[in-house]
C-alpha cells in the first residue's frame, strides 16, 4: 500500500478513497482491521493527523468504526447503502411518531438531547 502521491488534491482524501477502493472490492473485508494511524503513517509516509483525518471520514461515510484502543474496523463495502437503509428506517419511525402525534419541536428537544456533548 505503500504508494506516492502525485495529485494536488489533499493527502488524506487520496488515502480515504485507497481504503474505499479496497473496501469495495473487497481486498479489505468487513470486520478486518485497518492498520494503526501510526502504522499506516509510517507505511504511506504521511503525517499520522493525515491518516486520522482519512479513517474519520471513512468513519463519516459509514465504511470503519473507529473503537478507542482497539483500532478501526471495517463495517462493510456498502457503507452508503447501509446508511440509506438507516435513513429509510429512522424515516419511517419519524412518520410513525409523529402519526402518534408526537410533535416537531418534541423531536426537536431529543435531537438536541442526543447530541448536546457534540
């Protein structure tokens, strides 16, 4: 995995989209783990921020979970399609409470609730 770099575009989105590429064809499978942020800093030749900044966004797409002195994880190859599935089902139970007649502003203070420490 040890490749140059040779766009103008930022590092860390180059080392996201190898991930990507390996995760969708699955040279990385669900449930293996990613290396270290150092190892694979060292193995890239990169700033280790560089590779945390990487993993964080594949975290955002919902390709690893990151899980505290344990690693990263690969979650699956569909990650997007997982994520619309969870959209499609967190929809249809925002239809079914508020059908229950369960108010905007209700939902609004349990969003609010849920992430407040973000």
């Amino acid at each position: 995995m040890a490749e140059a770099f040779f766009t103008k575009r930022d590092v860390y989105l180059e080392i996201a989209e190898r991930y990507e590429k390996y995760i969708s064809l699955g040279i990385i499978k669900q449930g293996e783990k990613l290396p270290s942020v150092r190892t694979a800093a060292t193995e890239l030749r990169v700033n280790p921020n560089t590779v945390q900044r990487a993993y964080t966004l594949l975290e955002e797409k919902g390709l690893i979970r990151s899980i505290p002195k344990k690693g990263a994880f690969v979650l699956s190859g569909n990650g997007i399609e997982e994520i619309s599935e969870i959209f499609d089902a967190l929809n249809a139970e925002l239809l079914h409470l508020k059908e229950q007649g369960i108010s905007k502003d209700k939902l609004h203070s349990i969003i609010e609730e849920v992430y407040k420490n973000d």
